[in-house]
C-alpha cells in the first residue's frame, strides 16, 4: 500500500511537474511572440518616420531657391556669408536655372584665415565675384549629366562658368573631381542638392580661376 501510495505520489508530481514547465514554456513562447511584434511595430514606425522625414526634406528642399538651400545648411554659412559680399545673393535667386559647385565651411578653412579676410573686404568684391561666378555654371546639370559628359569626353568635360572660363571636370578612381585653371583639383563630395532654380554640388576645395 506504500508502495503503491508513493508510486502514485511520484506520478502526480511527474504530472504537475510536467505541466509547470509546459505553462512556463507557453508563457515564454508567448512573451517571445509579443515582443517579436513589438519589435516588428517599432521598426514599421520607425520607417514610417524616417520615410517622412526624409519626403519633408525633399520637399522643403525643392521649394527653396538654390540659395535659400545654402542658407539654410549650416555646412555652407561662410559661402553664404561670400556671397552676400560679393552681392550675389539676388543674382542667383533668379530663374536661372544655374549648377552651383558649392564649397562647403571645410573647404572654405583650407584658404588662409587672413587671405580669406581679405576677400570679404568691399575693396576687393571684383576678386571675390571673380571666384564665386568660378564655381556656377549655367543650367541645370544632375549628377547624372555629368557623368554622361564624362563618359563622352573619355572621363573628361569642359564646363563653361559664370565669369566666363573654363573648369574641368575628371573621373578619377572611381571619384569625380572639378580642375581648376591652376591644376588644383576639388572632389565632388555630395550631389543633387535641387532647388527650383537649380541644383547644388558639394566640392571638398574651393577652385580658383585665372
């Protein structure tokens, strides 16, 4: 009678020790499963954000002028701040359409601080308009049609600027960069930055004409 009392003892407590681990194992599957669609959730809505975010950028973008797109990147305070110098500020607002090959803040601090200073300078705007005009190039040229000319012209194309001469863009390992009139070369960093009177390229140096 023990014996078989204890038999019996033991198969409840097999019994219920099977069960625990059968709800604990279907509570674990559970909350793995809720999580794993929790997870699912925030990642939709985090491309939903992002998706957002980036088409509100588009768009506020394509409703700028060129130079309103400039002003409103931080990257481009010390062109904007040339480019009022040189009062250039409304030219380039018109219909255009112009190609800007805009050096950023980075390109701008290679220059010497003192040489620099001194383009800012009202005595020396017709130096300074000289460079500006140096880096836009009437029309709107994509990426895309620069490397078509590219392709063209066997990794080389003319491109003729705004103060009337000529600067060189070159495909080179892969990269594409512009040749100015002393042999200086500046990469093209970023692109296809459009306006509605334009489109802007990012370039790591300022070019320099003649």
């Amino acid at each position: 009678s023990c014996c078989n009392n204890s038999f019996w003892c033991c198969t409840l407590l097999w019994i219920l020790d099977l069960n625990i681990k059968f709800l604990l194992i279907n509570s674990f599957l559970y909350f793995w499963h809720w999580y794993c669609n929790y997870i699912i959730k925030i990642n939709i809505i985090k491309k939903i954000i992002q998706s957002f975010v980036a088409l509100s950028f588009t768009f506020g973008v394509y409703s700028q002028t060129i130079v309103e797109a400039a002003v409103s990147n931080k990257d481009f305070s010390t062109l904007v701040t040339a480019l009022k110098s040189a009062d250039l500020v409304g030219a380039l607002s018109g219909e255009g359409p112009f190609t800007v090959f805009a050096p950023n803040n980075d390109a701008f601090a290679k220059i010497d601080s003192e040489t620099l200073g001194n383009l800012l300078k009202p005595e020396n705007v017709k130096a300074l308009t000289n460079i500006l005009t140096y880096h836009v190039v009437s029309g709107k040229l994509m990426a895309s049609d620069v490397v078509n000319a590219l392709n063209s012209g066997n990794g080389m194309a003319k491109l003729s600027a705004l103060n009337g001469q000529t600067i060189t863009a070159i495909s080179k390992d892969g990269k594409i960069f512009l040749e100015d009139s002393q042999g200086n070369m500046s990469e093209i960093i970023a692109t296809d930055v459009a306006g509605t009177n334009g489109v802007i390229h990012v370039i790591s140096s300022v070019v320099m004409p003649k």
